[in-house]
C-alpha cells in the first residue's frame, strides 16, 4: 500500500492536487482512495460531488471520503467519553454540553487517523491520498503520537496500577466515580493505534509527504521551516509541487510583472529543495473543479509518470560508529544554528529548534551513552555519543 500526505500554508491549492493525484491513479487501474483530515473540508467541493464519513465510489478505481470526526470520536472514545460525562454528572455541572466537554482539542483529528490505520490494516485500497489540514495543525497531527508516547510510557503503567488500588477506597472519599480498568483500557488501545500510525508515517517504502507551495515569499518561507521539522520527525518528502505558475504563453501585459515576481521565486524554491524533485501546476483559465479539470491538473502535473510511485528517498538520519563511540546526523535544512539546542535525559534526546522541540526516543544503539558534543555544518547536526554524561548541550 501506498499512502500520500498533501500539506501546505492554507489556500495554496493542496485539496485540488490530492484530489487530481487520486484520480490519475485510478486511471492508472490503482484502487485509489482520496481522504480528507481537514476540518474545514473542502474536498467534495473540489470533485464537485457531495461526500460522506464513509467513502464515495466515483468511478472506477476511485473513492472519495471526508472523515467525520464527531463520528469518529464516537467510535474511538466512547467508553472514556462515558466516564467523563459520569464525572461531570456527577460534579453537578450545569448548562454545558458534556459532549462538548468530552472531546479535547485536536482529538478529532487524531481519531481521524485511526480510520486510515483500519484501512491500512484491512488492505481495502492500494493508495490512500489525505488532503491534511494546513501545514501547522498538520505538523501537530504528525507530531502527537510520538508525545503521547512519552507520556504513556512513562506514566501511564504507574497510573494504571495506582486506580486499582485506590478505586475502592477513592471513589467513597471524594464522592466522584474513578476511571475504571476499561477506560484505561480504551486509552491504551488508543495510544498503541497511533503508535502503529507513527510507525507507518515514517516507513519510507509506504509513505511519502508532499508539499504544495505557491511561487510566492511567505508560502516558500512556511514550506522551508514545515520541510525542517518534518525532517526532524522523519517524515520522508519525496517532492515539492509548486502550484499556480502562470504559464510561458501568456503574453498580457497585466501578467508581465507577476511572471518576472514569480520566475525569482521558482529559482528560490529550485535552490531550497533540490534534490527533491519539483512539479508544476500552471495556473489554469478555469476554476479547478469536477473531474473533468482535476484530470487537466493530474495530466499537467505527472504527465507519463506513475503520480504515486515514491519520487525521492533520502535518510534524514543516520548512525555511524567512530573509534570512540557513535555519531547520529539529523538532516535539518533551513536551521539557524543560534536556534538549536540538545537535552539528553537517560535514553531520550530532546531537540528543539526555534518553538518546535522533539523528544526523540535514541535507538538501541545509543541507549546507555552519552553526549560528548555536538556541531551543526553543511544543514546538518551531528551528535557525538559516548562522552561523559551532560545535561544540555548546545549545537557548536
């Protein structure tokens, strides 16, 4: 199975060529479905057909689908949704909907996912196409079950084990009902679900994130630091589609200019993601809508390539053994060094660049060694494993 991220700043045209990469690969006799994350959807709009939570046969080869996540959230949360609404029930709350209680930012999305993991699971589509929301809940998106992680690893089996024990004699005390053992249950369901998702999101051979970017300064400037910190979590992009390009045989003199504006910033775009591969979508006469204008865009795109095949595939990360210990190389273009700092907690690297920081699990290989130092040249951060133990440690 093939499965296609489509990210970028908002309004840069990624729903359209998602929703023209599916249907050129149905064309090409792959069952293909085209799913949107986006709670703003606007999918259906864009194939012109009216959509539901569950998928839409078009054509042949071809499904669409613009997950609902209050239906989602009913399916994934529902025994933790219960014990809330008991909880506040019982707290005697009054005038606020306990559905709306219930359900915490950002939790639709990532049920959402859990969708695209059955399908995954199930084999019922070859490709799977997702129109994400833009680039920053995007990135958020990604980014959770990694944190959800921590979180569950370190805490989570102490917790367990503690509401066991104290349930009988808590609930009498404090007069509010505890979570039960299926509660906690249904959340470490949860977590290992996305867990799973994380691990398929980072495959290279099944996974690929790309991003559509407009020939314009603040779209480009999104797209290098979205590329920086999906690098981070390696998340393989396999290439850059850059939208709206005026064509070569519009000769209006009213156009003149903005083909010189945007000719600069091609080069720009050229020059920050090579060697990823770039595609082009000329801005079109018409509005990208119905079948009929997304098969111009596929058309345009990917001419005579396969539009799903894996474009680029390069190692963000990498471990290599030295004399003396082991050096891990984070690929992290678009950086400033100034912004870049390391945390080593026991068998955890904590990176942060600028406002975005991972907690990066080290592998195997690394866990009981320490940071020695640290230098960032040529994009590139390159830790040195096997000194003695610092607590933090800045990118020299």
């Amino acid at each position: 199975m093939r499965i296609i991220l489509y990210t970028g700043k908002g309004g840069v045209g990624k729903t359209s060529i998602a929703a023209a990469t599916a249907l050129k690969s149905a064309k090409a006799g792959l069952k293909t479905l085209v799913v949107s994350t986006d709670p703003a959807h606007s999918l259906g709009d864009s194939l012109d057909i009216r959509l539901s939570a569950e998928p839409v046969e078009l054509q042949n080869n071809l499904w669409a689908q613009e997950i609902d996540p209050v239906h989602e959230v009913e399916k994934g949360w529902g025994q933790v949704q219960k014990y809330l609404t008991s909880l506040f029930t019982a707290k005697t709350l009054k005038n606020i909907s306990t559905e709306e209680l219930t359900v915490f930012p950002g939790m639709e999305d990532l049920l959402s996912l859990l969708r695209i993991l059955h399908y995954y699971r199930e084999k019922t589509f070859e490709v799977i196409i997702i129109d994400c929301a833009p680039t920053g809940e995007t990135l958020a998106l990604l980014s959770f079950p990694e944190m959800l992680r921590w979180w569950m690893d370190k805490l989570f089996p102490l917790k367990r084990k503690a509401l066991k024990i104290l349930r009988p004699v808590a609930e009498p005390l404090i007069g509010v009902p505890m979570p039960s053992d299926s509660v906690m249950g249904e959340i470490e369901r949860i977590y290992n679900d996305l867990d799973e998702m994380r691990h398929i999101f980072t495959d290279r051979e099944t996974t690929s994130v790309r991003i559509v970017v407009n020939p314009e300064k603040m779209v480009i400037k999104e797209a290098q630091r979205s590329f920086t910190y999906l690098n981070i979590y390696n998340f393989n992009v396999d290439a850059v589609v850059v939208n709206r390009v005026i064509p070569d045989n519009v000769t209006d003199e009213y156009f003149k200019v903005w083909k010189d504006i945007q000719k600069n910033y091609r080069v720009m775009i050229e020059d920050s993601f090579a060697p990823i591969p770039l595609y082009y979508a000329p801005l079109f006469e018409r509005e990208i809508v119905g079948l009929e204008m997304l098969e111009r865009v596929g058309t345009e795109v990917f001419r005579d390539e396969n539009p799903v095949s894996i474009k680029f595939s390069q190692k963000t990360q990498q471990i290599e053994k030295v004399d003396d210990g082991y050096t891990l190389s984070l690929y992290m273009p678009f950086t400033d060094k100034k912004d870049l700092s390391l945390n080593q907690k026991s068998d955890e690297l904590i990176i942060k660049v600028g406002n975005v920081k991972r907690n990066m699990t080290l592998p195997r290989t690394l866990r009981g060694l320490s940071i020695a130092g640290a230098k960032f040249e040529d994009e590139t951060l390159i830790i040195n494993f096997g000194g003695e133990k610092n607590e933090r440690t800045d990118a020299n």
